[in-house]
C-alpha cells in the first residue's frame, strides 16, 4: 500500500478516468468518512478502515 497526499489522489483519478476527481472532492469525502467513523486524524482513519 502506497501513502499518498489528496492531490496526488486526484491526480491519479484524472489519469484514470474517474470523476469526480477534484481536490474538493477529495477533502469532502475524506472528512465525511471521518465523521462517519469518528476519526479525529488520518491515521486514526486508516486504522478504523483497516480492520
């Protein structure tokens, strides 16, 4: 698994063909998932998402 930041993620999306693939978006979805996990921090994140 490769770390990257949001806007090598939306970079990659645009090469990819996938849309949405704003920064944005990125950022909307990223805190959604947060929210929705309450995950405070991105690592926090990774680790809920990860199990």
């Amino acid at each position: 698994m490769q770390s990257m930041n949001q806007g090598e993620i939306s970079t990659e999306l645009k090469g990819q063909g996938i849309r949405p693939n704003s920064l944005s978006f990125i950022e909307k979805s990223i805190n959604s998932m947060k929210a929705k996990h309450n995950a405070r921090r991105m690592f926090q994140l990774g680790v809920i998402l990860s199990r």
